[in-house]
C-alpha cells in the first residue's frame, strides 16, 4: 500500500462527515417547520456510507476509505398537531410537523464533528511522521 494512501482515506472521511454535518444542519434548520399535508412535510435526512476495502491490501489498485452510498429519507412518522386556528392546518385542523429528533441531531453533530477532527488528527499524525522519517537522512 502507498505511503500516501493514508491522505486518501482520511480525506474521504472528512468528506463524509462534512456530508453528515451538512445533513445534520438541514435537519435543525428544519425541525420547526410546518406543513396542512404529509406529503409536503419535510422529513429528516441521513447518510448512507460504506468502507471501501476492495483489494486494499492484496494489490495496489484498490480503493479504500469511505464511500457515500447516498442520503435517504427518515421513515419514522411525521408528527401531527391538532391546531385548527393555525393558518397552515388541513380540513381537520391538524398541522403536520417534521420528524425530526432534535436530540438526536445533537448527537449526530457532536459524533460527525469528532470524528471529522480525528481524520484531521490522521493525516496530521502521518505527515508528521513522514517529516521525521526524511529527517533521518540529514
């Protein structure tokens, strides 16, 4: 495996969590918006990712690190409100909320965050020590 290999899957760890951050933050911004029918509603996003090892350590033309497989959509139910004087309810006089666990999303920002800063950490950590090692030759 390169040397170099390891600045590639850091930076598609980074890249991964900033997509989850990203998911995190649309989530929040979201959370308290409103909505007279289900199907307009917001619904909470998450990411789907994978760890890419094909081959990584039996040839050199493996990829490795971390691959976005895509962001789906929260299937838990909505949160519906019984509100009849708000402007946006239905027939019913409901209101439809997001589904959107604004703990979880806490929790979820806290966990991306930590782990984003322990790729940097990574990739700090490796090029440190290739500087010592070119170092050994002075």
């Amino acid at each position: 495996m390169s040397m170099f290999k390891i600045f590639d899957i850091a930076g598609s760890g980074m890249s991964a969590q900033t997509l989850r951050l990203n998911l995190v933050a649309s989530n929040m911004a979201n959370a308290d918006s409103v909505s007279s029918s289900t199907g307009e509603t917001y619904r909470a996003r998450q990411p789907i990712f994978a760890a890419q090892l094909q081959n990584a350590m039996q040839q050199n033309t493996g990829s490795s690190g971390v691959k976005v497989l895509g962001v789906v959509e929260d299937k838990s139910p909505l949160r519906m409100e019984h509100a009849p004087n708000h402007p946006m309810a239905n027939e019913e006089g409901y209101i439809f909320k997001p589904n959107v666990n604004v703990v979880e999303e806490m929790a979820n920002m806290m966990s991306a965050s930590r782990s984003y800063q322990n790729n940097v950490e990574v990739a700090n950590t490796a090029k440190q020590l290739m500087l010592q090692t070119l170092r050994l030759g002075e």
